[in-house]
C-alpha cells in the first residue's frame, strides 16, 4: 500500500518536473526580448537592458532553467512585471476566489449529478432515466461560457435576483458557480448511473431485495456504497478541474480569480505571473487525479492487492 | 475485427436514431456553411449604422450587430472558420497522435517511454490553459490556432492508437506477417494501421467538437482567430458587452456552437457503440 502511493507520487513528481520544462520551454520561443515586448517600443534601452541582467534572461537557456527549478522549489515566483508585486501575494489572493468558486459549484455539481444519476439507475431506460440523462447530454456539450451568459443575462439582467458580477458576497457566486458546474455535473450523472446500475444488478443486491429492504433501503444503504468508488474518482478529478478550468466562467462574471489573472498575465505580456499562473493551475490538476488514484487505492480491496 | 466497416455503418443506422439525426444536422450544417453566404442578400462585413444592434426581424432574421452587420449572415461565414477550426486540427492531431502511438506501440523500448512520457505531461495539462500558454507564445492567427490545438489533442489519440496497436502487435496475424519476413513499417502500413481505423473514426468524431469548444473558448477570450476574421467564438467575444441591451449576438452563434457540438457527441458516441458492443449495454 505504502509502495503503491509512493510509487503514484513519485511518478506526479515526474510529471510535474516535465510540466515545469514545458511551460518554460513554451514561454521561452516567445519571440524578441519579454521586457522590450512588456514595456513597449518606448523603452528606454539602458533600462531594458537593466531588467534583463535583473531577471538573468541574458544568461544561458539551462542555467536560467536550473535557477527556475529552484525558484520554484523556494516557494519564490518572482515579481509580476504589470503589477508591480510579488506574484505569490497576487495568486494567493486570486486563488481564494478561485477556491470559493470552485468548492459552490462542486457542491452543485455533486448534488445534482449523484441525484440525476440515482434517479437515472432506479428507472433505467424509463421516462425519468431518458429525461435526466438528456440533460445529462446537454450538460456536457453546453459550453461554458454559453451557461455563463444565459444564466447572467436571465436572472442577473433581468430578474436581477444576483450580482452581474464580482466577488462581493456570497450572492456573487451563485450563478457562476452554477455556470461552472453544469459541465461537470453531466458527468458525474453518467458515471453514477452507469456504476449504480451495474450494482443493482449483482447477486447481494438480490439478498438484500429478498430480506425484505424497500428500494430506497436498497438503492440507498448498499448499493450505492459500492457503487459510489468510480464517482468518488470522477469528482476528485472533476473538482481539481473546477479549480483549475474556471478561466471563461472568472472572464463572463469578471471575478478576481486565478483564471482571469493568467489572462491578464497573457494580456499584459507578463512573463512570470503567467508563468507561475500556469504551473500552479497544472499542479493542481496533477494533483487532484493523484489524490484520486491514492484515494481509489485505500478504498478499493483489488486495487491495494495488485499492487 | 472481421465486420466490414459498411456494415458496422448500416448497424448504426439501424440501432442508433440520435446519430443518424445528428449526421444529419453535421451535413446540413456544412451545406448551410457551404452555400449559405451566396443565399443571403448581404455581405459579411456590410456595415449599416442606421440599423445598428436592430433585433430579429423579417429583414434581419438574427437582428444586426453593432455595426449593423447582419448576425444570420456572419454566422454562415463564422460557420466556414469555426468548421474548417474543428475539423483540421483534429485531423492534423490525429495523424501525428497516430503515427506516434503507432511507433510507441510497434517499437517499445526507449521510444516507447519518451512518447508516452511527453504524452503523460500533455495530458496533464487542463487542456483550455495549455491552449492559451501556447497561443501566448505563438501568437494569434488562424495557422497558429491549428497548430495549438493539434499540439493540445494528439496525446489522448496517441494513447488510445498505442494500447490498440499493443493488442494487435501479439495477434496471430501480425505474428504471421513478422515470421514470413515482413519489415516493421510494413506491418504497420499495412496490418496495423487498417485495423485501427475504426477507432480513429470514432476519435476523429469525437475530437472535433471537443476542438470547436476550444477555439471557440480560446476566441472568446480574445486569444485565438482574430479579425477580421468572424469565428462564433470571436461574434460572442464581441458581442459579450451588448449582452443586456442585444443578447441575439451572443446567443446566436453560443447556440450554433453547441448544436454542433451536441450533433458530433452524439454521433461520436454512436460510432464508439457499434465498435464495441460492450460499452452498450453498460
């Protein structure tokens, strides 16, 4: 067991230091100098010349790679060249929206999928099943920043029940929370249908049906607990993507969050915010399907037994 | 592996509705694309300020935009770009996902583990961020966003196309072909590549709105096809700030964007049911 989660961090841990390698080598073929491309064709050239021995992006290509890694590793993301501040502050201020953002709509996505998706199991290929699962269908190819809009433009245009935008109270994150997880509710509808009906169909659900239990004793008490491992491994993954893919859903509701500080990073040509905005929302990621995969491991007897 | 692929087309048709009626929401959307333009009595760019952020009228079926464009008739020349956007780059993803997948597959060894290692760092990027670093550092314009989204997409082609041409390396066929003296690449042209082309149909199907939603995010945010160009990402990125007083402009092409989407998962899907008969009844 120990050996299995060491061996899944050591390979996140690759994984990672490829991720690190990439979006540096990626920001790197930028073409011209970043300090003359942020500060324009005004800059003056001593002081241009200043800010890159400043930032040692006059020095080898490796050496600057290696000084990176260990930046990186010191916690130290540089100075946002825009903004003027260290990055650190600027993200750690951006992620607590992110966060709040993230955490609502996992919440709605949670509730509304495992609902949709037990509902869908019990009356499988039914009217209920057929509906849920068309709006299951919809949820998933409905792009994001259509929901954002619909949802912005009806009951914040119009009905004006919520903010139009920002992150001023707890009414500020309702709509884009809902935006955000529609998506990801589609998908945990389906896989909770799919491993809940599968369940339903093994011999001790018969055991239990014939001890007399009801459906919803059934359903409730002992199948979906055997049926709740795949799910518990799509919502990890899915609530590391909420945090990590809320870039269009921050831009509709214009709130401060990490997603719509990378964009600002590209916008501004801010080569270290968006280089740390980046690696940041990608560890996340890596992180979420390793807490997902060492998650699978304890809860799953076959799984701790291969390894 | 033995039924002939008219016939798995012919089962489709028979079992699965959805995607016969979304095939035929595909095609009318290429006709619509196709012939579209030359129907309408105005031009793509026709400014009209007398009639400017006009709603949907008999003159104008989808209103007007804020130069007085017509929205129906940019979004039949958006539907050429943001079609050409999502086919090419997943066509372009899925030839270099394959061939890849294909020698990582075949090879193994150190080939092997350098594919699937740059895939795995790939992957684990979220795909719209990876989008966007890599338009950063390309920069904007419509040969860049091909070769942004084909550098997002190859990596789950390449993994699918590996662990299939893994089965079929230790088939009896391939075993066949390899003691009779038949070279590597050959096997590969010739019995591998054949055999995995089902599957590729299937990703190809289901990379193509996956590609749409991208380039559509991407223009959205002001990062992919720039003007004057007109994707349905880019009418909704300039229709965004009319969102209260004329909705039409975003609503429009947003709608146009998940019709077609919704039409190639179905289908998609469908195609993925007939090759394995599996997944089905799941």
């Amino acid at each position: 067991m120990k050996q299995l989660i060491l061996r899944r961090l050591g390979q996140a841990l690759i994984v990672l230091a490829g991720v690190a390698l990439m979006i540096f080598v990626m920001l790197r073929i930028v073409p011209g100098n970043p300090i003359e491309t942020m500060m324009g064709e005004h800059a003056d050239r001593a002081t241009v010349a200043r800010m890159t021995a400043e930032m040692g992006l006059d020095r080898p290509l490796p050496e600057q790679f290696i000084q990176y890694l260990g930046n990186i590793l010191r916690g130290d993301f540089g100075t946002s060249y825009a903004l003027g501040r260290p990055v650190t502050e600027l993200m750690a201020g951006a992620f607590g929206n992110t966060l709040i953002l993230a955490l609502f709509a996992a919440l709605f996505s949670w509730g509304l999928g495992l609902l949709a998706g037990i509902v869908s199991a019990v009356w499988k290929n039914r009217a209920p099943d057929r509906i849920f699962m068309g709006f299951s269908l919809l949820g998933i190819s409905l792009p994001v920043f259509l929901a954002a809009m619909a949802l912005q433009y009806l009951f914040a245009f119009q009905l004006k029940w919520f903010p139009v935008s920002g992150t001023g109270s707890w009414k500020s994150f309702v709509l884009p929370a809902v935006a955000l997880g529609w998506n990801s509710a589609g998908q945990v509808a389906q896989i909770t249908r799919t491993s809940l009906a599968e369940t339903l169909g093994e011999d001790f659900i018969e055991t239990a049906r014939a001890k007399g239990r009801g459906t919803a004793g059934v359903v409730l008490i002992h199948a979906l607990r055997c049926a709740m491992l795949p799910v518990m491994t799509v919502m990890i993954i899915q609530f590391s993507s909420l945090l990590s893919g809320a870039v269009i859903t921050e831009t509709v509701f214009s709130m401060n969050g990490l997603g719509r500080l990378m964009v600002q990073a590209i916008s501004g040509r801010d080569l270290p915010l968006l280089q740390a905005t980046a690696l940041f929302a990608t560890a996340v990621a890596v992180l979420g399907s390793l807490a997902a995969d060492i998650l699978c491991a304890l809860l799953d007897p076959r799984i701790r037994r291969e390894a | 592996m033995t039924e002939r692929f008219s016939d798995l087309m012919r089962r489709m048709a028979r079992e699965n509705k959805t995607a016969v009626a979304s095939g035929a929401v595909i095609l009318l959307m290429l006709l619509a694309a196709a012939f579209g333009p030359m129907m309408t009595p105005y031009g793509e760019n026709d400014m009209d300020l007398m009639n400017r952020l006009a709603p949907p009228s008999a003159a104008h079926l989808l209103g007007t935009d804020e130069g007085g464009r017509d929205v129906l008739t940019r979004l039949l020349y958006g539907a050429r770009i943001s079609l050409l956007i999502g086919v090419a780059p997943a066509l372009l993803s899925l030839a270099v996902g394959a061939a890849l997948g294909m020698i990582a597959g075949y090879r193994g060894g150190f080939a092997d583990t350098l594919i699937m290692r740059m895939a795995d760092v790939t992957l684990a990027f979220p795909s719209m961020l990876l989008a966007m670093v890599l338009m950063y550092a390309l920069g904007g314009g419509i040969l860049n966003v091909f070769l942004t989204l084909t550098l997002v997409n190859w990596a789950s082609v390449a993994r699918v196309v590996r662990s299939r041409t893994l089965q079929l390396r230790d088939s009896e066929f391939v075993e066949a072909a390899r003691i009779s003296g038949v070279s590597g690449g050959r096997i590969v042209r010739r019995h591998i590549l054949p055999n995995c082309l089902p599957t590729l149909l299937a990703l190809f199907t289901l990379n193509i709105p996956a590609t749409i939603l991208t380039e559509s995010g991407l223009s959205f945010l002001g990062l992919g096809v720039q003007p004057p160009f007109a994707s349905w990402g880019l009418m909704i990125n300039a229709g965004q700030q009319y969102l209260m007083t004329a909705p039409w402009l975003c609503f429009a092409p947003g709608l146009a964007i998940m019709m077609i989407v919704l039409a190639f998962n179905f289908l998609g899907n469908g195609l993925l049911d007939v090759l394995d008969p599996r997944r089905k009844k799941r």
